[in-house]
C-alpha cells in the first residue's frame, strides 16, 4: 500500500510541476534610472550566474531574426573541461547601462539603436528562474529616486525602495 501512495505522490508532484503552480521568479535584477539612462541592476550574489541580458521592443520577440528590434549582450564563454557545456568566464557587472556594452562582454545583436518614448520593452536575463520585465520610459521617468522596477512572479512586477529590492534578492540568494 505504501509504494501505491508514493508512486501517486510523485504523479501529483510531476503533474504540477507543468502547471503553473512553479515556484516565483526570483528577483535578481531590477531596473532604475541612473543619471537619466535606464538602468538594469544585478544582485551581488547573481553576479556570476546572469551570462546574458536582453532588450527587444514588446511585439517583435517573434518577429524573424533579420527584422526583430534588439539589444542582446553576453559574457564570453568558455566549455567545462570534457564537455560541450560552456560557462560565462566573468561575472556581470552590478550594472548594465541599457545600450551600452559591459567590460569585458560580448555585443551580440544591436538593431535597436535607440528607446523611444510610447514604446513597451521587455527585458530578460540569464539565470535560473530569474523573471523578467516589461517597461515604458516613462514608468522608469516617474519612478522616484531610490526606486527599482522589480518581479514579483513571473508576469508581476512592482515598483520599491532599491533597499527592498536588496533585501528580497538576498533572501531569493540563501534559498
């Protein structure tokens, strides 16, 4: 009777792992204004884990690739010894001015030369379960200083105080 209810617990385990009862996204980058740019800021202890950040304008992510608005910068890699597995061989900087390539980072696509005002843009990033964001320069303008735009779960997001922020990517960290 036992193996029955483990093998019925673990169905029911297997089946709402492909619902959308998954766990949050964790919180490991935000965004702010600095000095009038957009902003993407990068928890302390993600800093070696995000190996990408990309920018496209809302609406063309399934455009074809020759068309698609983007903006995509990665780490340089490099493969685990014996393997096919490749691994960023630096650590994210603990800001990536939108537009502007990292030290140090690789440029991989640059067909949006500029943000517009009145133009969504969603916003990704490499690393597990890390969420992502969607904003308008104007949400990111009205935003006071201090603030951060940040996920809450995978299509939630809110502004808060960037100590806040802090605080729940330190917490997400120590899970």
């Amino acid at each position: 009777m036992s193996k029955r209810w483990a093998g019925l617990l673990l169905g029911v385990a297997g089946l709402l792992s492909l619902t959308a009862c998954g766990p949050k996204a964790n919180p490991y980058f935000a965004l702010v204004m600095a000095d009038g740019k957009p902003t993407v800021l990068i928890a302390e202890c993600a800093r070696d884990g995000i190996d990408y950040v990309t920018l496209w304008e809302s609406g063309t992510s399934t455009a074809p690739p020759a068309t698609r608005v983007e903006w995509s910068v990665e780490a340089p890699t490099s493969p685990l010894p014996s393997s096919t597995i490749r691994v960023s061989t630096v650590e994210a900087p603990a800001r990536i001015t939108l537009l502007e390539t990292p030290p140090e980072w690789l440029n991989q696509r640059d067909t949006l030369p500029e943000l517009r005002d009145g133009v969504e843009y969603y916003l990704s990033g490499g690393l597990s379960n890390p969420g992502s964001l969607t904003f308008t320069l104007a949400q990111l303008r009205a935003m006071a200083p201090g603030e951060v735009l940040t996920v809450t779960g995978y299509t939630e997001q809110h502004v808060v105080p960037e100590k806040d922020w802090r605080s729940a990517a330190d917490q997400a960290c120590d899970r």
